[in-house]
C-alpha cells in the first residue's frame, strides 16, 4: 500500500487528481485480470507497479528494465555507464532517470543516490528477461564495477583516498553482485576484483566476506597472474587479521617468493608488509623490523609514496614501539606522518597518530596520548575503517583510565566491542596491547568500582557506535576523553 500510494502521488505532477482517480479504476481492472493466479496480495502488488509500468515513457520502460541489474545505490554516471546503449542512447539517460525518479520508480535517497525500490526492481528483472538482455547487462554492469577497483585501487595513495573508500563502501552490494557473475563467467577477472577490493573489505567491516570471495577463486585460478598474485595477497592479509598467523606468513612467503621470480618492485614490498604485519601481530616484533627494513633497502628505486612502501615504513614504526625503541619510534612516525600529510594520505598517516599514541601512553603522557589517538580515529572515521577504529577506541579507553576517568574507559571499551564484532572477530591487535587493555580495565574499576564499570561498558555497547566515535573524535564524552 505505501509503495502503491508514492507511486500513485508521482503522478499528481503531471495530471489532475479526478484524471487520475479514472486511470487508476481502468488500469486496476484491467491488470488485476492479467495476473489471475497470483496470490491476491501479490496481484495487488503487481497491479500497482504493472500501472506505473504502462504510464512510463519507452525509454524509461526500457531503463528501468536496465536498472534491475544494479543492486543497491547508484548514480547518473553509473547508469549511463551500464544501461546506455541501442535505442536509449547515453544522451538520453539523464531525461529517462528523471522521469523515473519523478514517478517515483526510481528513488534518491538523502545522500543523493538513486535506487530501485526491491520490488520494483524484480519487475525490472522480468522485463529485462523478457527483452534476453540480462546477461550483456550482467557483463557491462561486471565490467563498470571492475573498472571502479582498478580506479580506487589506482587512487589509494593520495588525496582521493577517502572519497574512494566511500565509494567502495556504496558500492558495496554491486561489488558483491558483479563478483557472483564473474566468478561463474570469468575466474580471472574474478580474482582480479576480488584482489582489488579484498584489502578495503578486511579495513571496513566486511573481513568474512572478502576472505570467503577470495578462498573460493584462488582454486579456480590455473594460471599465474597478477591479478592471481593480488588476490593472494588480499587472502593473507584478511587471514592474518583473524589471527590464522600460520597460514598467513605460509601466504606471504609464496607472495615473496612469486614476487622475486616474475613481480615488480611494488609486489615484493606488498609481500613483506604481509608478513611484516604478521609477524607484528604474532608478537615477532624483530622479525617484522628486519622484513621491513630489507625490503625498503633493496627494491628497486618504487615510488616514494607506493602503497606498499608506505606500509613497510609504517611496520617499521609498529616494530621499533614493541621493542621499546621509543625514541627512534617517535622520530620515523612523525617523519611519515609528515610524507603523509604532504600527499594528503589518511591510512597510514592515521596509524602514525596510533603509534604516536601508543608512545605517549607508554611514557606516562595521557593527555598527550589522547590527542593523538583522536586524530587517528578522525582520519579512520573519513575511511570508514572498522578494524582501526575498534584499535583506537581500545587506546582512546586507555588514555581515559590513565587520566582517572573510569566511566569515560569503561563506555569507550564497550562501544570499541561493537567495533570489534563488526569486523568479525574479538579484539586483535599486537599481543603488548593485551597488557594495554588489561592496565586500562583493572585502573578503571578502580577508580569507580566494578558495578559502575560494568553499567557503563553496557551503555558502550548499546549506544550508537558511531556516534561515540564522534563524540570521542571531538573531545565530548565525559571527562572529555
């Protein structure tokens, strides 16, 4: 009834209430005969959309039929890209999306995207089976989102990077959608997909499934490639976020050794970040520091501002922390913090402020240690990067009791839980930050006693994640933590 009544009211734009009411009458007559033995509720379900479907233009009967093929948001650009082509020419798109979105078929949503509401959508679909378009559609609306990857992937290192991570993060159900066809079409431009976006799916909440693609297309991959090479990758660095160490340094000793056989200089680096950060996390931090450190001694003249070497330079730093070289920590994170700043660059610049909070945590500066660590979470909230905001709630929570405000540690850990389960799995991070954790929560209960501390955990859980993480970012949650 509600989708009937905006599809209905869409209409008051172009004609009178009593012509429409007479439209209404006749078209229900006659569509509600057409579908006799659907179910009464569907009937009527159909009837509302069949009716909007005739009142269509045949451009927009025909885009909308080619919409069907998107699966969440999408924008003008993206719909001339995968729907243009025969009668409805690119020119044409914007005036027949406009007429859509006029009648209410189409829908923008408050962040200006389009979409197709789900029913409306599977009517789409049958019209577009019917036309036997659905597979050149599949294959234009694969292709776009693959080209989407190379570019977000291609713009990871400079000024863009949050606006690709956002985009990646929308586009999230077509992804999924142009995996699925890919991967029974084409393995290798599967794989080539999978690989692209599988590093920005285990940083934004969506591990289990990055790692799920990728274990399924490396077997029915038969060749080596660099798109194979990448999605190797992709699965060592998901599966060395959800502890598996084993497996992961396994994978990152058969990315290094592809690497030196047929690889460039950017893939050998990318191999010693994965097992630099593996064996980081498996509380190897001189055998991170040597990985690391050899690799950016001996490649061959990269980009100073690659991906890769960016990462090597930022285990380092990771590395000289856990082994209790301070100083020399502080002065490699603030230099790279600098690099980074100067390119615009927000992931790594963001661990950067991680580590430069982790420092002055260590050397008994709490106030010190919770600027840095809400500069770190103001750059992982542009990204959208769960797994480094559920880090810098558990440090932020740290500096807290450190100060002597349990209430503030114990809310902040609780909403870093949530965190922490929406990357899908308890909380990882370098084994020292256990002994962060354990510090932070034994100084809190005693500071406020283990009821308060409990009660305020739970509110952490239960509140709004996100906006804690905003909160916390601009220094209002109690005790200005």
């Amino acid at each position: 009834m509600p989708l009937a009544l905006e599809l209905a009211a869409g209409q008051l734009m172009h004609r009178p209430v009593e012509e429409l009411s007479a439209t209404l009458r006749r078209q229900h007559e006659g569509l509600t005969a057409a579908w006799p033995r659907w179910p009464r509720r569907h009937r009527s379900l159909r009837t509302a959309i069949g009716w909007s479907h005739e009142l269509c233009a045949p451009l927009e009967r025909l885009l909308w039929a080619r919409l069907s093929v998107f699966r969440g948001t999408f924008d003008e650009d993206a719909a001339r890209a995968v729907c243009s082509g025969g009668p409805l020419s690119a020119g044409a798109v914007p005036s027949a999306l406009a007429g859509l979105v006029a009648k209410s078929v189409v829908r923008q949503e408050t962040d200006g995207r389009l979409r197709l509401p789900a029913s409306v959508r599977e009517y789409g679909w049958m019209w577009l089976g019917e036309l036997h378009q659905r597979r050149p559609l599949q294959d234009r609306h694969a292709e776009h989102f693959l080209m989407l990857a190379r570019s977000a992937d291609a713009g990871w290192p400079g000024a863009g990077q949050a606006g690709w991570y956002q985009r990646i993060g929308s586009a999230h159900a077509d992804l999924r959608a142009a995996l699925d066809h890919l991967m029974a079409v084409d393995t290798d431009r599967a794989a080539d997909l999978a690989g692209l976006v599988g590093f920005f799916w285990s940083c934004c909440g969506h591990l289990r499934e990055a790692r799920s693609y990728l274990e399924q297309l490396l077997p029915l991959c038969r060749t080596h490639s660099r798109a194979r090479a990448r999605a190797q990758w992709a699965l060592g660095f998901a599966v060395a976020l959800q502890g598996e160490h084993s497996r992961a340094v396994a994978l990152g000793r058969r990315c290094a050794r592809d690497a030196r056989f047929s690889g460039t200089a950017e893939e050998q680096l990318a191999a010693a970040y994965l097992l630099g950060i593996t064996h980081l996390l498996s509380g190897e931090a001189h055998e991170a520091y040597t990985v690391a450190q050899a690799a950016l001694q001996q490649a061959c003249d990269p980009p100073a501002a690659s991906p890769s070497v960016l990462r090597c330079r930022l285990v380092r730093v990771f590395a000289l922390t856990s082994l209790g070289r301070l100083d020399e920590a502080a002065r490699a994170a603030s230099v790279l913090r600098a690099d980074c700043a100067a390119r615009e660059e927000c992931w790594t610049r963001a661990y950067t402020d991680y580590q430069l909070a982790l420092i002055a945590l260590a050397q008994g500066d709490p106030a010190t240690a919770g600027a840095h660590v809400r500069a770190m979470l103001a750059g992982k909230r542009r990204l959208g990067d769960s797994f480094g905001i559920a880090l810098g709630l558990d440090l932020l929570a740290a500096a807290a009791a450190a100060e002597g405000d349990g209430t503030a540690a114990a809310l902040i850990s609780g909403a870093g839980e949530t965190y922490w389960r929406s990357v899908g799995h308890s909380q990882r991070g370098m084994p020292e930050l256990r002994d962060v954790r354990a510090a932070c929560w034994a100084t809190a209960r005693a500071a406020v006693g283990d009821g308060l501390f409990e009660q305020a955990y739970g509110q952490g859980i239960q509140a709004d994640p996100v906006s804690i993480v905003a909160l916390a970012v601009e220094g209002r949650l109690p005790g200005g933590a």
